[in-house]
C-alpha cells in the first residue's frame, strides 16, 4: 500500500477521480447559485483544506525559501487556475457535466502541446496516438449527437 501512495500514476488517478468528483459536485450545486459566486466559495474551501493539509503534515514553507522565479510562476499558475476556475463553472452553469468536463480535458492536449513547445519534452509517437485519441474523444463527447 506503501508503494502504491509513491507512485505518480496513483496519484494521477486519484486527481482524475476528484476532479470527476468535482464536475458533479458543481453542477448540483451551482443549480441556483451564479457561477462566479459558487468559484469563490470553492477557492475559499480550497484555501481552508489546504492550510490544514499543511499545519497537520508540517510542510509549511518559508515564503522567504522562495526564489522569485518560482514565485513568478505560482502566481501566473494561480491566476489560470482561477481562470480555468471560473470559465469551467460558467460552462457547467450553461451546460452537461457529460459535455463541459470532456472538453475542458483537452487541457490534457494543450498540456502536451505546449511541454513540447516550452519545456521542451519530447512525445513518442505512441504518446502523440494517446494525445490525438484524447482529443478527438473528447471533441466526440462534446457533440450533441
């Protein structure tokens, strides 16, 4: 069980299952609530699990420990989260989980996309197959057929 928790590939799966989670979750609840609104009461959450997650694990850092690059970065990858945030909820507003979270998983495609173009990752052609798989499930998911 030990190993299972140390592997990435656990994790992975876990997120994927919050984040299901997440899109049904949402959509009850946003039913009489503006989307806007329910994004903020969802980062307030966020903020309150994770400084406990923190004082209990006793991994709070230093703000000082922390270079100025990554703080740059944190802060851009915050505000596109907030972003993400809140345009995902405004789609979940207008319409079905079953079509909103598949295409918001094309973040899955652009991830890959743009690893290769700034971070310089390189894909295989099998990983590229999966990208483009992923991609074209979710553009067939998101049709209302």
């Amino acid at each position: 069980m030990k190993y299972l928790f140390s592997s990435w590939q656990a994790w992975a799966l876990l997120s994927a299952a919050f984040a299901a989670l997440t899109a049904i979750f949402a959509k009850i609840g946003i039913e009489n609530v503006n989307s806007d609104f329910a994004t903020f009461v969802r980062t307030i959450v966020i903020l309150l699990a994770i400084g406990l997650m923190l004082f209990l694990t006793g991994n709070w850092q230093a703000p000082a420990s922390v270079s100025g690059k990554s703080w740059l970065f944190l802060v851009l990858s915050g505000l596109a989260t907030g972003a993400s945030w809140l345009c995902y909820f405004r789609a979940l507003k207008m319409g079905n989980a079953a079509q909103v979270a598949p295409v918001d998983k094309l973040s899955v495609v652009l991830v890959a996309l743009f690893a290769v173009l700034f971070l310089g990752e390189r894909l295989s052609p099998a990983h590229w197959l999966g990208v483009c798989m992923v991609g074209g499930g979710a553009v067939l998911l998101a049709l209302k057929i």
